[in-house]
C-alpha cells in the first residue's frame, strides 16, 4: 500500500469533509457521547473547508492510496488545526505522516513550538510524537455541545 502526502486543493474538500465525518462518527466514537458525535460531525459545510484553504491561511495536506484520500492535516500559524485518517485507513503510519507534514509546515514558518486541542481519542497518538499535556481536558463547543479535547504542546528546538 503506497500513500503520498500532497498539498490539499479546493477540489479536494467534499472528499475531506466525508472523512473528517466518518472518522470523528466512528474512529472517535468509543471515546465520547453519542449525543457528542451528532453534535460534533453534523452540519459539517464544504465551503468551511474550502474557505480554510483560500481564505482562512490554514495549510492542508492529504494522504492519497490508489487515488483516494485516506487522510488529512492542517495547521495555521503555530497550531496544529486537525489530523485525521479515514477508519479504514487506521493503524499504518498515515496519521504519523500527516503530523509529519504539519510538524515541518509549522517549523519552517519558524515556530519554535507547536500547540494544539487533541480529541481523547488522539491524546496517546500524539504523546507518541513528543506532544505533551499543558494543562488537562478543556472543551470545543459544537453546535452547542461540549466537546473535551486536551491542550497539546511541542517545542521544536
């Protein structure tokens, strides 16, 4: 299984929109409420993705496997926005890519740290790349539901 990192392109959103939706309703799942995942997947707009890339200054990257996009990162500034892989595409090294390519994006903007809002899901992933906890569980709220995630942070030198 070959799998290619490439800078995302506006065309590529609705793609990215299913994924981030099927890995937060079924990847996150065992982590959060039912009522969490509704919350947090609903109403997820292919224009806010394409806005992200041409407009928000946010830097995207896919993961393609024979012309599929298996997953997605981004980063703006110093933070981490997302790292996500398709369910289907979980446990071989895509994810470690993606922040990979963020990682980089982010120390070659000349950042010397990194900060991001892991999902509860994604905490040990993360800690296994030199992330470390700065502080305990905060909240991200979607469609008026809370969603707990945990500070994140990275120093590059």
């Amino acid at each position: 299984m070959e799998v290619k990192l490439r800078r995302a392109r506006v065309e590529d959103a609705t793609k990215i929109r299913d994924l981030h939706v099927a890995a937060i309703r079924k990847t996150c799942a065992p982590d959060y409420t039912p009522e969490q995942i509704l919350a947090w997947s609903a109403n997820r707009n292919v224009d806010r993705y394409r806005w992200a890339m041409e407009e928000g200054g946010e830097t995207m990257f896919v993961a393609v496997c024979q012309n599929k996009i298996v997953g997605f990162s981004s980063c703006y500034d110093d933070e981490i926005c997302s790292v996500y892989v398709h369910p289907n595409f979980k446990a071989r090294g895509i994810g470690a890519m993606l922040l990979q390519a963020v990682e980089d994006e982010v120390q070659g903007a000349g950042w010397d740290e990194a900060h991001l809002n892991a999902t509860l899901t994604a905490q040990n992933f993360y800690i296994k790349y030199g992330w470390q906890n700065t502080g305990g569980l905060k909240s991200e709220e979607r469609n008026g539901v809370a969603i707990p995630c945990i500070g994140m942070t990275k120093r590059f030198v």
